[in-house]
C-alpha cells in the first residue's frame, strides 16, 4: 500500500486520527475511507452552495416535454442548457438565436456589401458627385439594415401585440 505524502490533507488527517505508517492496513484503509467519505460531503455542500440546482419536472401529457426537447434540439443544445439559456434570455427580453451561424453568414454577406459599396465610393468621387451621394445613401442604407437585422433576430418586441411580421416589414 501506497503511503501518502507528507504536508497532505490525507497525510494530516491519518496524523490526526493517531495513524502511522506500521499501523495496521485494515485500519489505515478505513480511515482512508473515513476520510475521503468526509472530503467528498464538504466538497458536495461548497459546490452546491456555489452554484444551487433546481429541479424542473416537465409534464409528458400536456406536451411540455415533448415542445421543450424539440427546441432544444432546434437549437443545436441539450435540454438543460436550453432551458437555462431561454430563461436568461427570457428574462433579459432577448432571443435564443437557432442558428448563429446562419446570423452570422447574413451580417458577413451585409458587411461585404458595404465593403464593396465603400471601394465603388472611394474610386469614384472624384468624377460623380451625384453617383457619390447615391452611393452614399445606398452605404447608410446598408448600415441601418445590417443594425435593423440583428436587432430583429436578437431581441424579442416589447408588446404582446406586436408580431415578428410588423417588425421585419419595418426593417425591410
């Protein structure tokens, strides 16, 4: 049998209960058992102090379970983190994006856009002013979209009656 090393908590805690090293094996492994029984109850009670757990039964008949793990799985994220995630957004009135990828593709592709629409500016201004000051609005027009579009995917309407339509055709 392995003996611990010195300065541990293990090596302390044998020290303490009168242990030593040509004690017998029987009793050095049960308050090695003791010991560890003791560590794991103190480390259980300061982790769950940390972070408190709640538990959430969700009901197969009214078809909560089945709505839950559907979106879950919609979102790419097991149940638990969905729920948690869809709290904290909830509660912040925020939404729970499915797809990020997705979003971030339209904010790239929107971005390109108005690179492009940049470089156009850039080459032409010297020569068109009334084409500068089309390009111009089309560049803001870009910008207000790009913020519009992800201020429409990321955060939820206020009132109840408001519906995503009435927000989008906004942006649009």
């Amino acid at each position: 049998m392995r003996r611990p090393k010195e300065n541990t908590r293990l090596y302390n805690f044998l020290a303490s209960v009168g242990l030593q090293d040509d004690s017998p094996v029987e009793q050095i492994i049960a308050a090695k058992k003791q010991y560890r029984k003791t560590y794991l109850l103190e480390h259980k009670q300061k982790h769950r102090k940390a972070n408190p757990e709640f538990l959430v039964q969700l009901s197969k008949e009214n078809g909560e379970y089945e709505t839950i793990t559907e979106s879950a799985k919609k979102h790419s994220m097991p149940v638990s983190v969905f729920l948690k995630k869809s709290t904290i957004a909830y509660i912040n009135q925020f939404y729970v994006v499915p797809n990020r990828v997705q979003l971030a593709k339209m904010e790239q592709l929107l971005s390109q856009c108005l690179n492009e629409i940049q470089t156009i500016v850039k080459s032409k201004e010297r020569f068109f002013w009334e084409r500068e000051q089309k390009f111009e609005a089309i560049e803001m027009r870009i910008i207000k979209l790009e913020s519009e579009i992800k201020e429409v995917i990321c955060n939820p309407p206020l009132k109840q009656n408001d519906s995503q339509t009435q927000v989008s055709q906004k942006v649009l």
